[in-house]
C-alpha cells in the first residue's frame, strides 16, 4: 500500500483553508433557521469561529515557517521549506532529509518523533 505524503507546512495550510470553508458552511446553514433566531445566532457564531481558528492556525504556521530551513531539492533545483528531521519537496514531493544516518532509508514521518532513536 502507497501512502501520499506532502509537505507538512502545505498539510497544515490546507487544514486551515478548510476551517474557512467549514465556517462559511455552518454560517450558511444558519440560514435555515431564520425563524428561530437564537439558532440562527449560534450558528453564525460558530461559524465565527471557525474562521478565527483558522486566523490562528494561519498565524502559527507563519511562525513557525520562519524558523525552517531552506534547502534546495535535488530534484527539481527549487527552493522548498523543510520542517523536521524528513519532509516532501513543496513542489516534486521528494523525500528530503538533513539527517545523514537517514540518507538512503525509505521515507517515513516516523523519524521526526523525538522518541524514535529509542524506537531503532
């Protein structure tokens, strides 16, 4: 079994994106309730803050994309953000690592777990 991987910041703001929209949603299924406008109201809330969850994921990956390093992928020879020990090429998903005792394993997200030198 394949699995797809992804670049963990691009994960992220994916995840954010779609806080937007699942706001957008709950608001308009306030809609349905225009007679009973207490319902109504807690629904556009909630949809609220959806939208501000989404503001703070935002922001903190912002942050938290500042301190990555930049390398570029050997692949593709464009410059992608990397996030932990192993992470995918932005744009060619290349499994790329810092780590010299990693170079040639297969890809896996497991080895950025602070506990995996006590796995192996």
């Amino acid at each position: 079994m394949a699995l797809k991987y992804s670049n963990k910041i691009n994960k992220i703001r994916t995840f954010a994106l779609s806080l937007i929209f699942i706001g957008f949603i709950v608001m308009y299924g306030g809609i349905f309730f225009r007679s009973y406008p207490l319902v109504m109201t807690i629904f556009m809330i909630l949809g609220l803050l959806f939208i501000v969850a989404s503001t703070v994921v935002y922001f903190w990956i912002g942050m938290l994309s500042t301190k990555t390093v930049q390398v570029v992928c050997p692949n593709c020879d464009k410059p992608t953000k990397m996030l932990g020990r192993v992470d995918m090429c932005m744009y060619c998903n290349e499994p790329l690592t810092l780590d010299p005792s990693l170079e040639g394993k297969d890809f896996n997200e497991k080895y950025n777990r602070k506990n995996y030198q006590k796995e192996s």
